[in-house]
C-alpha cells in the first residue's frame, strides 16, 4: 500500500476487520481494540488525525511512558502498533501466533518435500520443527498477498516478506530465515516448480555479523540483587527461586529446565543428569547445597500435587508444565530496579550468558565451562570472550605515538 495520507480511524477500522477474520481469541482481539480507542481519542485531542510514523512513535511516549519496542510496552500495544505499520506500507496484517499452524493447501507439497529432506539428513525433531515454523510463517505471508502456487512467488513478495517479518529479529534470527528461505527457492527451482532460481536473488548475510555478536550477561551483584528479590515465602517464589538457580549457577537451558523431571535428579549422589533438547548430549551437572536446597524446598511445600512428570508446573490446575520463564525473569530484574536497556536480552537466557561471562572471569579454563554448559564445541563457548573485558584489556596492543 502507497504511503498516503489515510485517516488514523479509518486505518485502525481496516485492520481490525482483517485482525478479526484471522480467528484470535476475544481476549486478545480487545486488547488491541483498546490500544486503538486510545490511539484515535489521542489523535482527537492533539488535532492529528492522519498517519505519520512519527505520530505514532509520540503516542507511545505520551500514553505509554515508553519508548518504541521498549521493554515497558506490553506485547499487545506493540502488535497493535506492528500492525498499523505493516498495513500501511504492504496493505496486509500477518498472522503471527495460531493455536494449529498448518501449511496452506498450496504449498503442501514443496514444504513436506523440504522437510523430508531435513529428514533425511538425520537432523534432530527440534532443528526441523525451526525450520518448519519459518517456512509455515513465510508461506502464511504469501496466502495472505494471494499467492496460490509456488511458482507465482516473485522477487516483490520476497522483499515484502523480509521488510515485514524478518527485519525486527536480531542477526542470528535473520541468518536462520534466509537460510532457510533460501534453501526453499532453491528446491522448488530444482524440482520444477519455479521457473526461476530466486534464490539467487536474496543477498547472503556475512557469518561474521552472526559471530561477533556479544552475548548478553549481568554482572556477578546484578544477578545476585535479582535473586534477592524472590519472595521465597510464596509457592510461586519457591518454585521461581528453583528454576533462577538452575540458571544462574548450573547454567541449565530453558529448554532443559522445562524439560526436567524426578527422574533427573540423583539425591544420593547429588547429581543432576539428563539428555540436553539441543544437542541431545548427556551431561552429568553437581546438585551444589543452594541449588538441592532451593529444589527441596520447592518440592516439599510448593510443587502441586499432580501426575505431571515435569518439576515445573503450574500453580492453578490443571497444573500443565510452566514452559514460558522470561517474565520471572523480567519481573525480578525489575523488581530489583536493574536497567533493561543497558542489555540487548534479558531472559532466562541471559543468566547463563553471565554464569558463562563470571567463571571466564574467575579464571575458569574454557574447556571447563563448555563442560559445564553442555556446548559441543569450544568455538560455542568462544564467544563469551567478548564480553570479558578485563581480558581483552591484556590484550591490548600499546598505540605508538
């Protein structure tokens, strides 16, 4: 869609009217009709009753306190604001989360004969379930510009895509869609679907953009003053404390803390063994005091009674397995007044960025921290070089004058 002048109310109409034909739940679908009240009643009052970027960037300052794609904006407001974005510039609204994500009729075929490939090559379920949500979100895109067979996809749709979709991940994300983007172009050509080889046409993104990125890491008190805020007197602060520990000091996975069961824990020997999701290693961890402690502790007066084999689970029935930890995360670095800005991630993720970051500090060999985070190669564990600034000032070079 041309960027012309369009009226905020009638912009925000279309949207919704596209947004709820695209089945989400009520709860949602009012969430983003709330942000939307409030974008055309402040349009109301300030006179600005056209679309500009700029308009909408000051409505999150003013109404929301927060900058654009900040931390403090909740996921809704930044959909809603997504949304108005991607309409204007491409006159569509994509879907970006189902309940049952399925591959449209048209493009059934070339994807199956994807991933079969991927199959074939013995790749393990998780790799080809990444590449099948990639491929499931570039073909929705399509469905949504009325594509009906691979073979009408062109160069446009391409650059529409990665505009829309791609652009707002961070540089290994990217790497991994046009790879996989790619790959897809490449097989429907090789298999007569297309008669053009577009994959050709998707400039490659350096690796070194991918491996000199810094690993987010908190500092060694930054963690600690986090973990002090746990209330450890509540079920849900029981339970938080166990699953901030396995992090910050064994330096566990979020998959592999989801993942965890009874059946991985050896009391006697106090030992925490199991099979990684990623690299489907074993690897064999010290269950340190703080660490058994907390779980104990957790599982004596916290856990629910349930059959579910998963340690973590909910508190409120059914009691399904927690599989989300970022906003324990979140919650507590706020609760500890850290700042968010001054780190490019901060999720559980980032914990065992600064285990990794603190024991390169300490002195650790590297070898052994790669021991001790499950990585497969040292190359892996490498990367936390970059932030150990300490280090690297031994290693600077004297500039002659």
């Amino acid at each position: 869609m041309a960027q012309k002048e369009i009226a905020i109310a009638d912009l925000t109409s279309q949207i919704l009217a596209i947004y709820e034909k695209l089945g989400y739940s009520q709860g949602m679908t009012a969430k983003i009709k709330k942000v939307y009240e409030k974008l055309n009643l402040y349009c109301a009052k300030s006179g600005k009753l056209t679309y500009s970027k700029e308009l909408i960037e000051q409505f999150q300052r003013d109404v929301y306190g927060a900058e654009p794609n900040s931390a403090k904006l909740d996921g809704s407001i930044k959909r809603a604001i997504h949304m108005v974005y991607d309409y204007v510039l491409f006159g569509t609204v994509l879907r970006k989360t189902a309940k049952k994500r399925e591959v449209k009729p048209q493009f059934v075929e070339t994807v199956e004969m994807y991933l079969d490939e991927l199959r074939q090559r013995h790749l393990s379920e998780l790799t080809i379930s990444k590449h099948q949500l990639s491929l499931l979100r570039f073909t929705d895109y399509l469905h949504s510009q009325n594509i009906n067979s691979p073979s009408e996809i062109t160069v446009e749709y391409l650059n529409g895509y990665i505009k829309t979709s791609i652009s707002r991940y961070s540089n290994k994300v990217i790497y991994f869609e046009i790879g996989v983007l790619r790959k897809y172009l490449s097989l429907i050509w090789e298999n007569g679907k297309h008669t053009l080889n577009l994959s050709d046409k998707i400039t490659q993104m350096s690796r070194q953009s991918i491996d000199n990125r810094i690993p987010s890491a908190f500092a060694k008190d930054e963690v600690e003053k986090m973990l002090s805020t746990v209330e450890r007197d509540s079920p849900v602060g029981k339970r938080d404390y166990a699953i901030l520990l396995l992090v910050a000091r064994l330096g566990l996975r979020a998959s592999d803390v989801r993942n965890l069961s009874f059946d991985n824990i050896d009391w006697d020997k106090n030992m925490v063994r199991f099979i990684q999701v990623k690299t489907k290693e074993l690897l064999e961890l010290p269950l340190i005091p703080e660490v058994g402690w907390a779980l104990i502790d957790y599982i004596q007066n916290s856990r629910p009674i349930t059959d579910t084999k998963e340690l973590f689970v909910k508190m409120h029935p059914p009691h399904t397995p927690l599989v989300h930890f970022n906003s324990i995360v979140l919650k507590h670095l706020r609760l500890a007044k850290i700042p968010l800005k001054s780190h490019k991630h901060h999720g559980l993720h980032s914990l065992r960025h600064s285990l990794a970051t603190r024991l390169l500090e300490e002195g650790t060999e590297l070898h052994v921290i790669q021991e001790v985070l499950g990585h497969l190669s040292c190359e892996t564990t490498a990367d936390y070089l970059s932030v150990n600034i300490p280090h690297l000032k031994l290693c600077a070079l004297e500039v002659p004058l």
